[in-house]
C-alpha cells in the first residue's frame, strides 16, 4: 500500500466501487493490528453491519489481494490470513500455541540473508521469514514437568 494513502481513496483510484459491506470491511481492516483469517474479519465486520455475509468478504479480501491492497499469508495452521499491503518489509513470529502472529524487523536479520545469499551467487528478489516460536515461560515450565521439578515461586 502506498504511504499516507488511506483504504477508501486507495480502493476508488483503482475503480473499485466502494458498497456499504466494502467499507465495513475496509474499516475493520484499517483498524486490525494482527492477521486476521477470513472467519474473523466477518465476525469483526458483523460486529458493524450484521448484514454482511460471508461470501462478500470473502470476494472483497480476494479482490483486494488482486488489487495488491491485501497480503495473504498462509502459516502452518494452514489457513489464510491477511494484512494490509506495506512498504516495508517485515518479518513474522508464529506462537504454535496461540497462533498469535507477531510482526518485527530485524537490519541484522536482513544483513545476514543478503549476505548468505551473495555467498551462494544469489541475489535476493523477494523472501518471507516465519519464525515459528513458543513463549519462553512455557518452555521452561514444561520442562521443569517432564523432569519432575517443582515450579519456581
């Protein structure tokens, strides 16, 4: 998505027309601050409009991600989940336990596959990094249980 471009104005300039369901769905977008799948942005979007069916989103989220304004991603769970198109390039963290998707960008990270790629005659042209991850106070606490140790007070 182009920077200080705002959805509505982005969706007309590329002739779209812009229904009552579109801009809910625009809205909840615009205000979403994770990757939601498209049940929940038709949960979301019904939360405004209760008319909004689920096949309008679904032909709203994929005439956007034509329209480049959507990025889908597909992590392990194996279902769709959408962000808005950006500029910059970030990366993801995927918490296998919650499914909680965490963005972050990381110049060493960027850095090191640039150089890694040049090592093995490559130019990068494009890359996605998923990091699948589970909290640290979990880890630690299931291994205190598989070696029988009390847990810390």
């Amino acid at each position: 998505m182009q920077p200080g471009k705002d959805l509505t104005s982005l969706y007309q300039e590329q002739g779209l027309r812009l229904t009552r369901p579109r801009r809910v769905i625009l809205e909840v977008l615009a205000g979403s601050t994770d990757h939601p799948d498209v049940i929940e942005l038709h949960r979301r979007a019904t939360e405004i409009d209760p008319g909004i069916a689920l096949a309008t989103v679904y032909r709203t989220v994929r005439l956007l991600e034509d329209k480049c304004i959507l990025e889908r991603h597909t992590f392990a769970d194996g279902r769709s989940r959408y962000e808005l198109a950006e500029q910059e390039h970030h990366d993801h963290f995927i918490d296998v336990y919650s499914g909680r998707v965490v963005e972050f960008r990381s110049d060493e990270i960027e850095r090191l596959q640039e150089e890694i790629a040049r090592a093995h005659g490559f130019e990068i042209v494009s890359h996605r990094l998923e990091i699948y991850v589970r909290p640290l106070k979990k880890r630690r606490r299931q291994r205190r249980e598989a070696h029988g140790s009390k847990p810390d007070r």
